[in-house]
C-alpha cells in the first residue's frame, strides 16, 4: 500500500545548479501514483505508518556523515585510468638496471648491454610481485618512487645501485651514508602507508560511524544565512574560507533521516547531485547521480537474487560444491558508474533485504522499484514478427489483435478510473498503448531476465556484473531482473563446480523450483543469459525448464535464451534430439555470443578434450545445414575486453546494445542491420559479426 507524503513542504529557494523544487515535488508525487497503479510495493521504504514523519526535522549530522562518506569514497579511490606501456618499459628497464642486467656506458660511445647472468630469477620475481601489487594496492607506487629516490642516491654516493652492497670492502663513509639511505628508506615506506591507511581507511571509517570527530564543528557546517533548508560548509580543509552548500528535499522518517524519495545536493568538487530513493538515511537504488565538478555519472539499480549454495558469504565460493537445502530470496542494490571515468570503488552492490528461505519470486518483484517510475511513458517499441506485431512492454490481451495496436497521446493527467485525478504541473505527456495490450508491469504481466554466472563467480560479483549490464543497458521496468546463484565451486575445483555443481540432481531440482515461483508470482515471459559454466547449467536442468516454461499449462513461455561464451560440449548441443533441440522446442530465439580467442574456453578444451560451444561459432551446423539460431562472432571486439576474452557481456556497448535489442524486440541477428553483418558467403548461414571498427584504428 502507497501512502503520499502527507507534509506540505515550505517554500524553498534551492541552490542555483539545483531543478525548480516545485518539479521535484511532482516528480515525487507522480511515482507513488504511478506505482499505486502498477501495483509497486514500498514495504521497504516505509515498513510500517509511523516510517515517514511529516514534521520532524532534518537529522543533518547523520545523513551529511552518510554522505561524506560517499564523496570520500569516490575522491580517494579515485577512478580507472588506460594502462601506458611506456611506463610499464621505464619501470622495467629501471629495475633491470638497479638488478645488474643492463648497463650503460657513455665512455668513448654510447653502449647499452644486457646480463642475464646476475639475478635474473630475481628481477622476474620483483617484476611479477611488482605487477601483482599495483593492481592490488595504489600505494604501492607511492613506495616505488621512494624506491626510485633511494636508489638513485646511492648511485651518487659510489655508483652501485644494489640496496644490501654492504661489504668490508666499502669505506666507512660510504658505509654509513648507505645505512642512513636505507633508514630513510624504510621510514619513508612505512610512513607513507601509515598515511595511506588513514586516509583511505581510517579518515572515511570515522566520518561514517562519527566516532573521535564532531562532524559539525569539523566541517564548520551551519544553516545558509538567505536560502531556507540549506546549509554551508567548509568540504576541503577546516582552515579553509571557501564554503559549499548541500540540502536535501524529501521523505523522513521518525528519527529525522531520508526514507523514502528525495534529493540531495552537494556543490563541493566531489559533492554529487543525488535523486531517488533512500532507507533509513542512505540512498538506495533506484536513484541516479552525477559528481558536481567533474560530472561522472553514476546510477543505483535494484537485483533480486536466489541463491542455491551452501555458503552464506556471499563474497567466496566454496572449495567443495554443495547446495543448501532451500532456495534463499533476496534484494540487492547495485550502484555503478555509467558515464565519464568510471570509479575504483563501483560497482558496489548491497543487500536490502534477505536473503530469505520464506521468500519467493513475488515477493522480490514487489521490491524491484525502477528508475523509470519516476517518469511518464514517452516513447513505445513497435515491431514485427512472424506471429504480427510486438509491443515493448506490453503483451496481447485475450480482446487484443496481434495485428493491431493503438496508441493514445494523453496530456499531464492520469484517467478519472485510476483514481488519482489531476497530475502537478511539470510531469508532461505521455503515451498509452490500448486495443487490448496488457502491459508487462502488472501484476500476474511480468517479464524476468534471468542471468546464471558462470564458474567459480561468487554471488556478489554476480550481482554487481547484472547490475552493471542494467544501469548500461537501462531496460524498462517491465524487466524484473534476477541473478540465479548455484554452488560455482572454487580456482583449484573445475571439475567439482561442473558435475556436482552445475550438473548436479540438486542444482536442477532448484532451478526448476526457481522457475515455478517465478511463473507463481506472475511471471509470463522469461529471458535466459547464462554465461560460462552458467550455460552448462541450464542445459543439465532442460527437463525442468520445459516441465514449466514448455509444457503450455503455466501460461509462461521462454522468450529469448541467450548462451554467452557457454562452457558447454558442442557435440551435445548440436547431436539429434539433442540441448539445440529441446530449446527450440520452448524458445524461437536462440543466440549464442562465441569468440575464437577465449582463453578460459582454451584450457577448458584442453582439459575436456571436446570442444567448447562458446569457442566454435563456425560449427553450429548438422549434416551441412546451419542450425536455426544466432550465432555471433565477436573474436574481433576489442572495446572494453580484457585479455582473456570471456567475460565482457556487461561493459561492452555492442553487446549490450544487441542484448538490449534481443529482450526488447525479440529481433533476429539478420533484421539488426545498423549493428549485424552476416559472416558467411551464403545467405543460410548463421554466423554474423558486428559492424565495429578496432580500437586502435582513428582519424589522421
């Protein structure tokens, strides 16, 4: 049940970079009406009648703590920068030199020469522990540079390089500014990690609990002396005389905190600019955010999740597959970077509620609040198919014709039969699709996208990939997004993960009852993404998905499956009667996303000694004719794929645009023709490859 704010707020003059309040409040208004209508549930944002407080006073010191805490996060982490392979040459020919393997002669000529005969095995160790520890940790280059300095110094003082060249041989002077270099050495290491612990770690920690510090006094914050519900502060150093402003607008809840929906701003460089919905103080998704200087955008999503595994930290895998013994429910939010320079600590995803083994799939779809709500319905997919046509979002009702549709222009007013009545200035038009379509976003309508990771993925990467493909892709809220986790098993436990795990009795039992709870609480249409070891699966559990999805009774079918780089045998897909065939039998659109190039796939057909389906795109063919599916080759992508080439589904714009057009439209590969480019000679093959130009390749 909705309940609308039940405040009249006061009048209020926002800052300048801030939108008119008047449009906010609409904002507000509308999507509690709108999600009245499409029978969204707010239990988490208001659990109970005393959640919002219409006049209690906002709790500053908390939700700024809150907030700073974010804008600490994004400001010291930082965000992802291109790797430089001239840096990565200096870095090593420095270590080649400081380790006696190569030297430089300027007497007479110049002469460069190379000495693999001294401490070899050392400089390759230093190298891989080097490598290993600037991706782990950034201070480390920190400490590399006193490295550098120190070095460099005790080449002045006697020409040798080696940091432990302390020997009789060398004089007492040398000896003993040695010793001090190598002093400073160490008490420069260890004092620039001491500051890089406190600032990343300690410094946020404190600002987030407000233990040791008064944030008040710190930041010097106090209320705006003209804007009402504003306030200043000082966001860089106490001493500073340059003071920012932030205010939030919105739904409180008994102790003064946001609950509900609202807006934060925050004009300091890294302050953000905030809209959506909070629980008990801290933005959760949906919301969308934008920094203020440097404008990187960011947006929050919702993930429901059904876990399988034994293990409940969801942040490991176990070494021994086992699954649990009832299927545990749950809500997550996922923020992640979506525009600019994408930031070192997102994706983060974060458990709203459960997980529960008393909840089920309709349960999670009441809670799959959507970005979109907030905002009227402007545009409408129309295709067509071999069955007529399709509308996004919408399924033909028992009155409908598959060949027509009607869609109606209507004002800023919602119909007298809804029961809101007149809508606030600033919420604009919208479209309303009639003639008998029902629309996916009600109740016993819905459509689920449900993706199954692969091999040794634990459940909150898992989450935060699927959230990451739906803040890039931004699927209308007609798609209730679900990650399936199964026991994916450990680095070391292969082939445990692929017969116990994902072929294993129980792994499909569960699978199966995944599925009958998502058709119990309404699902009509379901899209399957299964990746990886993922796709072996939902493979091993085709019995099961075709006992509900295939068999007519449930009233659900399976939309779309799509097998992204599967770790699955070829022979068994492509075999009489065999997985191609079952699925074809439930499903008309079949795509497969296979690369030539993909490492992981490489060892897994070495180990198997079969070949792999998501590495074979040119084999998907039975007594020489093309089996009837979509086969895409994407060996020669290079935009945001990473040297193994088997995960990328997520970052990738090509394939998430194409996925987004697959679940939207349900179009073949050969009708995409601005994304498509059928491979083969023959106009019957089934292999296509995207219209993309290599990263490398720009303009003179």
């Amino acid at each position: 049940e909705l309940r609308p704010c039940h405040r009249s707020p006061p009048p209020f003059r926002p800052a300048s970079s801030a939108p008119r309040v008047d449009t906010f409040f609409t904002q507000m208004d509308f999507l509690r009406k709108k999600m009245a209508v499409r029978g969204g549930d707010r239990s988490l944002l208001t659990p109970n009648s005393d959640s919002l407080s219409p006049s209690q006073p906002l709790n500053v010191e908390e939700l700024f703590r809150t907030m700073a805490f974010r804008r600490l996060q994004r400001q010291y982490h930082g965000t992802y920068k291109p790797s430089s392979k001239f840096n990565a040459v200096v870095v090593v020919s420095f270590l080649m030199w400081s380790c006696g393997l190569l030297g430089v002669s300027t007497s007479g000529a110049f002469n460069v020469s190379v000495d693999y005969s001294q401490n070899a095995f050392s400089f390759l160790l230093t190298c891989v522990l080097l490598a290993c520890a600037l991706k782990a940790v950034v201070v480390v280059r920190w400490c590399l540079y006193w490295l550098v300095v120190a070095i460099t110094i005790l080449t002045f003082i006697d020409g040798n390089p080696d940091l432990t060249a302390i020997t009789p041989e060398v004089n007492e002077t040398q000896t003993q500014l040695r010793l001090g270099v190598l002093a400073w050495l160490v008490a420069m290491e260890i004092l620039t990690v001491s500051i890089w612990a406190c600032v990343v770690y300690f410094y946020p920690w404190v600002v987030q609990t407000g233990k040791f510090l008064n944030v008040m006094w710190w930041w010097r914050i106090k209320r705006h002396p003209t804007k009402e519900k504003t306030y200043i502060y000082r966001p860089s150093k106490f001493w500073s005389k340059i003071f920012r402003e932030f205010t939030y607008t919105g739904d409180l809840d008994h102790l003064g905190r946001p609950h509900g929906l609202g807006k934060w701003e925050d004009t300091s460089p890294h302050g953000e600019s905030l809209f959506g919905h909070w629980l008990n103080g801290v933005p959760v998704g949906p919301f969308r955010s934008h920094e203020h200087n440097s404008g990187y955008s960011f947006v929050g999503v919702r993930v429901a999740f059904v876990d399988s595994r034994k293990e409940t930290d969801w942040t490991t895998t176990h070494f021994t597959p086992e699954n649990a013994s009832k299927l545990r429910w749950g809500v997550a939010s996922v923020e992640c970077s979506v525009s600019g320079a994408f930031f070192k600590n997102l994706p983060k995803a974060t458990v709203i509620s459960g997980p529960d083994e008393d909840k089920d799939a309709a349960w999670c779809i009441k809670q799959l609040l959507h970005a979109h709500d907030m905002e009227p319905v402007t545009s409408v997919v129309v295709s067509a198919d071999g069955a007529g046509l399709r509308v996004s979002g919408h399924s033909p009702g028992d009155e409908a014709r598959r060949g027509r549709v009607t869609i109606d222009f209507e004002d800023g007013r919602l119909s007298d039969a809804e029961g809101i009545g007149r809508m606030s200035k600033g919420v604009g038009p919208r479209l309303r699709v009639a003639g008998g379509w029902q629309s996916t976003t009600t109740d016993e309508n819905y459509e689920a996208l449900v993706l199954i990771p692969g091999f040794n993925c634990p459940m909150r990467d898992a989450i935060e990939r699927m959230g990451t493909f739906l803040s890039m892709s931004d699927l209308p809220p007609n798609i209730k997004v679900f990650v399936f986790g199964w026991p994916a098993g450990a680095v070391l436990s292969y082939f445990q993960a692929a017969g116990v795990g994902a072929q294993g009795e129980k792994t499909q039992e569960m699978f199966g009852e995944f599925l009958k709870s998502l058709v119990g609480g309404g699902v009509k249409q379901v899209h399957i993404l299964a990746h990886s070891m993922g796709a072996k699966v939902f493979l091993g559990a085709l019995d099961q998905v075709k006992s509900v999805l295939g068999d007519g009774e449930s009233g659900a079918r399976m939309a779309t499956c799509v097998l992204m780089n599967p770790d699955a045998f070829l022979g068994e897909f492509i075999e009489e009667d065999g997985w191609y065939d079952v699925i074809k039998s439930m499903c008309d659109h079949v795509t497969l996303y296979a690369d030539c190039g993909d490492g992981a796939l490489f060892w897994s057909e070495m180990v198997n000694r079969k070949k792999a389906l998501g590495k074979n795109p040119y084999d998907l063919r039975r007594s020489g004719s093309w089996l009837d599916m979509d086969v895409i080759d994407t060996t020669f992508m290079d935009a945001n794929v990473h040297a193994i080439r088997h995960n990328y589904f997520n970052l990738n714009r090509w394939v998430v645009d194409d996925l987004r057009e697959i679940i939207l439209t349900r179009k073949r590969a050969e009708r995409r023709e601005s994304r498509m480019l059928r491979r083969n000679e023959t106009e019957e093959g089934n292999v296509f490859n995207f219209l993309a130009a290599p990263g490398h390749i720009v303009n003179d």
